[in-house]
C-alpha cells in the first residue's frame, strides 16, 4: 500500500471541506469577540430539552463510547477495530499532555466569581481544571473522521462531521469548556488522525486477511 496524505483527504473530502470551511469561522469569531463574551453568548441560550439532551451528546466524545464501537467493530473486522481504538488512543494521548502543559482553568473556576451568571445543568460533575484543549471533542472528530474514511459512500462524511459539532457543542453548553477548547480540539483530532491514517494504513499487516475478517466469521467458519 502506498497512501498519501493527499488519498486521505480525497476520500474525506466531504468531512474535511466543510470542517475547514467551519475551522476558519470560528477562527473569526474568536478574533472578534473576547472569552467571556464566546462563552456568556453560548451560556444564555439553554432550554429544558437542551439540558436533557446535552449529556447524552456529550457522552459520544466519552472513552466508553470509543470501547463500544471497537468491540462491535471487532465482530466484523479487526483492522478497523484496531486503528480505532489506537488512533484514539494517541489523539487522546496528544491531548492530554496538551492539557497538562497548559493546565488552563474551566469556566466554573474562570468565572468564579460570576456564578449566579451562569446556567448549569442538573446533573453534571463540573470539572474545574486541564479545559485546553477539549478531549471529548478530540475523541468525537477522530472517530467520526475515521468512519468517514471507511465509509463507502463519502458524504456520509457530512452527517458524520455534524455529529462531532454537535459533541463540542455539547461540552460548550455543560459549561465544561470553553470555544477555544473545542475549536482546538476538533483540529488536533482531524489533523493528527489524518496523518495517523497515513502512517497505519500504510502497513502491510492491516491489509491481510486474517486482520480484515472478525469474530462473526470465526463462527461461521
């Protein structure tokens, strides 16, 4: 096999334009606008049925979702099940040793002092530290970039790409993170996820057949 980086982004393309397309307007906000007012703007606009619905669309980004994915991909190829849990593994990992170096405040710490300001959800552990960069949005653009790029009918990418908005989204509105988390979390996703694809894909191990068989044909076997 000999997959380019440039292979990747063809067959991602419905994921990657639009993304890009959506990377660079938040760019643009974040230039115009200052932290609290990104995070009060989004904070101001909560609704009974968003508080139901956010923690179960911010769960999509969680480790546990990742574990679930993998042992059904495992039931019908291995290879796959295998990239997805380790290219999740070292976004995460990338994003985690970004966390640490940067150890920034999340926004009930930041804005400590404004509390009765701020609409929380019922419900939800608010964490108070390591918010740069977003790790559930991390894990929510690499997995939907990867199924995107196993998928035969590519704009599948675009309903896909909406999906791991709508986690990052989630983790703005559960006030666990601010739009620069997110923003840079979905950006370290993709890009790292990309040139992993190039790099693991490129093995020869990944094409054979024992790897791209699973469980389910061990049984008919």
């Amino acid at each position: 096999m000999n997959i380019s980086i440039k292979d990747v982004l063809y067959r991602i393309r419905f994921f990657f334009i639009p993304f890009l397309i959506v990377l660079c307007a938040c760019l643009a906000i974040k230039l115009t606008f200052s932290r609290e007012e990104i995070y009060f703007a989004v904070n101001s606009h909560n609704y009974p049925w968003g508080d139901a619905i956010a923690p179960y669309l911010t769960d999509l980004g969680n480790f546990w979702t990742v574990v679930v994915l993998t042992l059904i991909l495992s039931l019908f190829n291995y290879a796959k099940a295998f990239l997805l849990v380790l290219i999740n593994a070292l976004t995460a990992l990338t994003a985690q040793v970004i966390k640490h170096i940067f150890d920034a405040p999340r926004p009930t710490l930041y804005f400590q002092d404004q509390l009765s300001r701020i609409h929380l959800v019922a419900g939800v552990d608010m964490l108070k530290l390591h918010s740069f960069p977003s790790g559930h949005t991390v894990s929510a653009f690499t997995t939907t970039l990867l199924f995107t790029y196993w998928c035969k009918n590519k704009i599948y990418g675009l309903p896909l790409l909406l999906i791991a908005m709508l986690v990052g989204y989630s983790r703005m509105y559960l006030s666990e993170h601010f739009f620069e988390d997110v923003t840079a979390g979905s950006a370290i996703g993709v890009i790292t996820t990309v040139f992993l694809i190039v790099w693991l894909d490129n093995k020869k191990f990944i094409h054979s057949e024992k790897w791209n068989r699973g469980l389910l044909d061990l049984k008919k076997a």
